[in-house]
C-alpha cells in the first residue's frame, strides 16, 4: 500500500544537498517536532520473516542504500540489503538476503559508512562480538569479505558492568584523528572504545563508560548513534519510556570524546518519541525506535546537516501482542517540521 504517505516522505527527503559552509553555520533547536509516514518497509509476503528492523542508510550516486536486520518465525537475526531512488519505491525494493555472503549465524544491528582512507564500504554489525566486513561497491551485495571481529573477546568493563544485559549496537564514528567505537549494554551503560584513524579497523582500545544511568536502565537503553553537525556532535541514545514505547534522547559535544551536554533528553522532553511525532490520521507505531539519520554525505565523518533533519526509524503496530523475538517491526520515515535554520 503505497499511499500520500510515501509520497510525503520521497518530497521531504527530495532536498539539495547542503554545502559545507551552510552546515557549519546551522545549529540544532532545543525542542523537536517532526511528521511521520506510514510503513515504508514490511518483510515480504512468504518470505519466512516477521520482521525488518535496525535500519542504516547512505545516500550516493543517486540510491538509497539500506541495511537492516531481518527477524525470522524462530527468532533468528541475520542482515538484508536493499536499494531504491526513491522512498516511494522502497516497499518493492528486491531485498537481498546477506546469510549467504557473510554466513548464517546471529548477526544485527548494521551500520554501514565509506571509509574514505582505505576507499572502501565498512558494514559494521554485532554477532556476539563487534565484526566488519569491507566491499568495494555498495551495491554489489555479493561483493562482502567475510566477517572479522573488532575485538578479540568483550571488553572487561563490558562484562563487569552489563548484569542480565548483553553487549549491542555496534557504532562507529571518526575525527580527523581517531575512530571511536559507541556500544551499549541494555543495562544502563554506554561504552566508547577508540582507535586511531591509521589503525582503523585494528587497534580498537581503551573501552571506557561515557555515560551510564544505573538508577533506571532503560533511560539509557541501546541503539546509540552519533554524528557530526559541522560544529557540533549530536548523540542519540534508544530508551524504554514509563509507558513501554520506545523513543530517543540527545546530547551534544564539542569532540566525539568530550562531556556530553543535554539537548533533547527527557521523556516529556525527548528527540524523538510518539510526543512529538504527529501523524496522518491513526498512529501506525508509538515506538520511534531503532534508526539511522539521512546523512549529508556517507564517509566515516557520519556528517549530517542539522536543518530538517530525516530519520529512518523501526516502528510496531501497538496492538502487536507477540514476544520480542516475533514481533513485527516496519520501517518508517520522520522529518522534522521545526527546523531553527
């Protein structure tokens, strides 16, 4: 069913690409307010699988270019790649099925990014550790290395402080210097381990806490992300509301590494939540959950421009009644109606 809904979300996203100089001078608001599309992307129809979920996208050369985790009917994790110009033509996009490129075996929460030192596409993604795999071009999905962890085994720190938690959502940004390794443990803690920029993809060290919430684990759940303003860093954090629906916090800094300072951060107050997404007619999802920001460019910089910000998210119909593993999450678009630029 594609409806007005997609055709909102193609226009929103239908903008000129910004210039340096613009970004540098924009700033982000104190407040947010976006408007939503419908589903975008379903699983397909006889395909085995429940769910589309965790969502990474580039733009270049003219395509979209996604990857998500795939869900099957027995709760088994594995990755899906697909591409489109347009997000009108995203549902009939050909998704192509990574198990049989990187292997079967657990395997979520993609990011993808063009790591411009070594001129190649870097697929980050969590498969009990954290593991890459590098391709030359985006598009060939046949084109892959195998998987390669990060680590060697879970950093200590990891394993003295996740509880009943597990390590997740792998996330990769870097300087002009160093790369820094953004992670979470679903207990509470965020980890940010680095390396520098000439060692990436080895060398990945010195795991510390860079924020942590133990008094109430899920207000600092997973699915971080971090990325660069042009004059700032923006962090968005995943995390569990009093109602249950899940939404995002921000935080900004002035280097990946530094303290980082409220922005949007608060249940009432969030980044991005079902407060302050407004829908056409019935609310399809009230979780804003897992995603990935339309960004202004796709290198290791993960530079986005802070005016009318796109946010690629994973959403559930509320009535869904299943356990976590079946429940069937789809894909949707906010855009931000509220741009201070």
């Amino acid at each position: 069913m594609l409806s007005y809904f997609l055709l909102l979300a193609a226009a929103a996203c239908a903008v000129a690409a910004p210039t340096p100089d613009s970004i540098a001078r924009s700033s982000l608001p104190s407040t947010f307010e976006w408007s939503s599309s419908g589903p975008l992307v379903s699983v397909k129809s006889g395909s085995g699988y429940v769910a589309v979920k965790d969502p990474s996208i580039v733009e270049a050369d003219g395509t979209y270019h996604v990857f998500a985790t795939i869900a099957d009917d027995s709760g088994d994790y594995n990755l899906v790649y697909f591409n489109f110009v347009e997000f009108s033509e995203a549902n009939s996009a050909t998704f192509h099925y990574l198990s049989s490129v990187l292997g079967s075996g657990y395997k979520a929460a993609p990011q993808i990014f063009y790591f411009e030192p070594h001129g190649l596409w870097y697929l980050i993604f969590q498969n009990g550790n954290a593991a890459y795999s590098t391709n030359s071009d985006i598009s060939n999905y046949a084109g892959w290395s195998a998987p390669t962890n990060l680590f060697s085994s879970v950093p200590a720190i990891i394993t003295e402080n996740e509880g009943s938690g597990s390590w997740v959502d792998i996330w990769n940004i870097c300087d002009s210097e160093n790369c820094y390794l953004f992670s979470s443990d679903d207990n509470g803690h965020l980890y940010r381990a680095e390396t520098t920029l000439s060692d990436f993809p080895n060398g990945f060290g010195n795991t510390v806490i860079a924020m942590e919430d133990t008094s109430d684990i899920y207000s600092l759940f997973e699915a971080s992300c971090v990325y660069y303003t042009g004059s700032q860093y923006l962090l968005l954090v995943e995390a569990i509301g009093s109602d249950g629906y899940r939404y995002f916090r921000s935080w900004t800094s002035s280097s990946i590494d530094g303290t980082w300072t409220a922005l949007a951060d608060t249940e009432t107050d969030p980044f991005a939540s079902h407060y302050d997404v407004t829908f056409s007619g019935t609310a399809w999802t009230e979780s804003i959950s897992h995603g990935e920001m339309i960004r202004a460019g796709y290198d290791q910089t993960l530079t986005i421009s802070p005016c009318s910000l796109v946010f690629l998210y994973q959403g559930l119909n509320p009535s869904s009644d299943v356990s976590y593993n079946l429940e069937p999450w789809e894909l949707g678009l906010i855009t931000q109606t509220n741009s201070a630029c």
